[in-house]
C-alpha cells in the first residue's frame, strides 16, 4: 500500500540522498491525517450550531461532571486560552445561553461557569459525533494497531506535557 507521502519521500531522496528523511514520512502523514482530523471535527460541530473553540470551553465544563462549573482560571488551564480570550469566549457562551455564570461559595469574589441543559446537550450530540468521524478514520487499524498507535503517539507527546 502507498500514498501520497511515499512519493514525496522519493522525491526528496532522489534530490537530498544525503538526509535522512525518516521524519518526513511520519510528520508528512500525521499534518495530512491532522488535516482530515480538523475537518471531521468541524463537520461535527457545526452539525451540533457550535464552533470549534466553543467546544473546548463546553467540553471541560461537561468533563467537569455535575454540576458541570469551574472557575475561569479552571477553564483556563483546560483550554489553554489567555484571561482576556476566556472572558470573551464565556461572554459569547453566555449570550447564546450554553453557559452561565454563577457566584463561587468558596469566594466572595469569584465565580463559577455552568453548562447550562442547552450547553450539554449542545457538547453531548457534538462529542457524540465527533467519535463517530473519528471512529469511520480508524477504520483501516484493527483495535491492537490503534491501540499501539495511541501508545507511540503517547511517546511522542510525553516530552511536551506540563
């Protein structure tokens, strides 16, 4: 079986014989499969009226579990935003009624973001599709292959978590 990297692979050697192109074929495979990966998740999402970035900040507050709140600086930390970013993107939720604030009992000063009924059934059917996108990529990979990708996927991705 070949693709598409395959050919630019031979391409390079045929120009570069002096590289070793090793992480050409696996970088080239993961940006085109990521590529697919994108596109799925938007066709997910916007069949569920929600964004990308909608998701990520309906996703944590569900991964949360009842009563579906954090913090900002919670939601922060989850999705990797900046404070001002986040204010937005919570005052956007808001408006469209899939989250609400509420005062935080442990601090007269805080607050807490909720998923409102209408947020979670919102990231439910949206998360719900998203695995059915990605569950029709794998198809090609028996459950060990996937597995054993998840894991050396996992090694790669150990040096940059913290």
């Amino acid at each position: 079986m070949r693709d598409e990297v395959d050919q630019l692979v031979e391409a390079w050697a045929r120009e570069r014989s002096d590289l070793d192109l090793g992480p050409v074929a696996v970088f080239s495979r993961i940006s085109r499969l990521a590529h697919h990966v994108d596109r799925a998740r938007r066709a997910a999402f916007t069949a569920h009226d929600i964004e990308s970035w909608e998701f990520d900040v309906l996703a944590a507050l569900r991964r949360a579990g009842e009563p579906y709140e954090l913090s900002p600086g919670r939601l922060l930390r989850e999705t990797l935003v900046t404070s001002g970013t986040m204010t937005n993107r919570v005052d956007r939720l808001t408006l469209r009624g899939l989250v609400e604030r509420h005062p935080d009992p442990s601090d007269r000063r805080g607050v807490l973001v909720r998923l409102t009924p209408e947020g979670k059934d919102a990231v439910d059917g949206a998360f719900a599709a998203l695995l059915d996108a990605e569950r029709d990529l794998l198809t090609g990979l028996s459950e060990k292959d996937q597995q054993e990708l998840a894991d050396l996927l996992r090694r790669l991705l150990v040096p940059f978590a913290g």
